[in-house]
C-alpha cells in the first residue's frame, strides 16, 4: 500500500478530522480495508455508501456516533466526526492509524 501520513485537523465547519494522505494513488481500493478496520477494531456499521468514478463517501456510527469517511483521489482520507461527542472516538482512532500506517 506504500506509505501513509496521518494528521489530525479541525474543518471549517469547527469538526474534528483524521486525514489519511495516502503516498500512491491506490486509495479508492483501500477504501474496504480501512472501514473494514473500523468495523473490526471500533464496532463500525456502514449506514449509508455513495460512491463515485473518483471518490467515496461513506456514512458510520461508532458507539452511536456518525462518523464520516470520505475519500477523493487527489487528497486522501478524511474521517469526520459529525458531533461533538464523536470526536473522543476519532481522536482514538486516529491515534491508532497514526500508529499503524506511518
């Protein structure tokens, strides 16, 4: 899968987000492998899938959190917590990830 950097950053909206910035263009396949570590790892439920020619979106709940993992080819992973009270749990998860892949 070649290398990945892992960050944590706030969006404009004030949301907690993990970023995945993979360093090759394989991201849109190793979309299954990172929601299957969720699901694995973290309880993860796929609720909802909207995928496209060159990104994914793909809507979570975590311990009754929604969680959002969206992906766009040009820029990686983005992992968002969509409340407030989520956010303890991706801030977990991207400490393992950081852990993980870099």
């Amino acid at each position: 899968m070649g290398k990945k950097w892992v960050k944590t950053r706030r969006n404009s909206q004030g949301a907690l987000v993990v970023q995945i910035i993979p360093e090759n263009r394989l991201a849109y396949e190793v979309m299954e492998e990172l929601v299957g570590f969720l699901e694995s790892d973290y309880g993860a439920k796929v609720t909802e899938k909207a995928d496209g020619p060159f990104c994914r979106r793909w809507f979570l709940t975590i311990d009754g959190h929604k969680i959002l993992v969206d992906l766009d080819e040009d820029f990686g992973f983005d992992i968002t917590a969509e409340s407030p009270e989520g956010e303890a749990v991706l801030t977990k998860i991207g400490e393992d990830l950081k852990l993980q892949l870099e």
